[in-house]
C-alpha cells in the first residue's frame, strides 16, 4: 500500500509509458505534494464525456433525463470504489502514515477518486482514444447491464419527491448536520426529514450528494411500509 506501482506499470488494463504518471495517479495527498488531485480533476471530466457519449449511442430513444440518471448511476463514488477493488487498487495506493493507519486504502472516496486518477493519467499517457478504450472496457459490464429502453430506476431522492408530491405533501428536507475531515477527504452527514410522518434518517458519505441519497433511500422504505400496513 505504501510501496510502487508495479514494475509492470500496468492499471485499469493501460501499460503506462510513463510510469510516473501511474505512480502520481495512485499518490493520495497525505503522502506527497505530487499527488493525484490534478490528475482526478482530468479523470473526472473525461469520464463523464466518454460515458455520456456511450449512453447517448446505446440508447438513442432514451431522453435527456433517463440518459442523466444512468450516468449518475454509472460514475457515482460507491461504483468507482466497486470497480478500484476489483481492479486491486486499494493495495496499490500510496498514502500518507496518517491515512495508512485509519485504512483509507479501504474508503470508498479515495478508491473513487484513485480510479478518475488513473483515467486522467491513461489519457496523459496514451491519448484520448486508448482512454475511452480503455474506459470503455472497463464500464462494459456495467453498460451491458442496463435496461434495453434504458427505464432504469430513478434515485431515492427523485423517488421520494414523486412520491410526496403525488400526495400534495411538502417536499423533504435534507439538511447537513456535519462535515468531518480534511478537505481533501471529507465525509458529510446529511439528514433526510419528512415532517408530515415525523420521519427522519441519517447518512454518512463521502459526497454530500451521496448522503443524500442514502438517507433518502431510508426514509422512502420506512414510506413504503407505512402505507402498505394502511392499505386494507
């Protein structure tokens, strides 16, 4: 975890040239000033383009909000850390003693923000071609699983929305109750209240966006099963 890439320099299925682009890719910030922000900043922006471009092209009958809620589905932290585990990433990181000890290798926002690293750097490296290759592989399973009409569900957030506002009830509400971290590497808890049925749900994430979700999610269940005990 705290050693050098490879001697192959190989990530994400790209053998780097350079392979001190690899080795500033998987650099968090604890452990050095040439580390891999600048480089995530890069991934990130590429990524959104190459799977916008790949949706719009699956899916040509899909409109303009089914198209952004699977790329949200598709780039979000938890599916960006999903894939760094199971590209090995987290052993391969190179962090600072601090985030060694707290076992950041294993944080979903650091993995999420190793593999938009390493794309910027695939990018650097080879170009924007071997880049959306390489994207490309790594996100197919990911793309083949999704709906043929592309009607893939709707987030918690949007679902909760809907749900109340089918019934005329005030939206809910999602205030954040607390940000822990540094600024490099946050972690925000965000409430999910629904006034009308006294209900309220915490989350804890890496993203306030994320939080969001997940207390959502929680609120819309516990939703859910009230009115199925009300229904005869």
């Amino acid at each position: 975890m705290a050693g050098a890439p490879e001697p192959a320099a190989v990530a994400l299925g790209h053998r780097f040239a350079d392979p001190e682009l690899l080795r500033q890719a998987l650099t968090h910030r604890s452990a050095a000033a040439r580390n891999n922000e600048r480089l995530e900043f890069l991934g990130d922006a590429l990524l959104g383009a190459i799977i916008a471009e790949a949706l719009h092209q699956r899916f040509p009958k899909a409109d303009e909000g089914a198209l952004t809620r699977a790329r949200s589905r598709l780039v979000r932290e938890a599916q960006l850390a999903a894939l760094a585990r199971a590209e090995g990433l987290g052993e391969r990181l190179i962090l600072g003693p601090g985030e060694l000890k707290s076992g950041g290798y294993r944080r979903d926002s650091i993995l999420a923000d190793a593999v938009e690293a390493l794309i910027g750097a695939v990018h650097l490296d080879g170009g924007f071609e071997v880049c959306r290759g390489c994207v490309l592989g790594l996100f197919d399973p990911l793309l083949q699983s999704l709906p043929a009409g592309l009607k893939a569900p709707k987030d918690a957030k949007t679902r909760l929305q809907e749900w109340l506002q089918a019934r005329q009830l005030d939206l809910p509400e999602y205030p954040l109750l607390a940000a822990h971290g540094e600024d490099h590497d946050k972690r925000f808890e965000v409430a999910c209240r629904v006034v009308k049925f006294a209900l309220e749900s915490h989350a804890v994430a890496g993203s306030r966006r994320e939080a969001e979700q997940q207390a959502a999610a929680e609120v819309l269940a516990a939703l859910l099963e009230l009115n199925s005990k009300d229904t005869p």
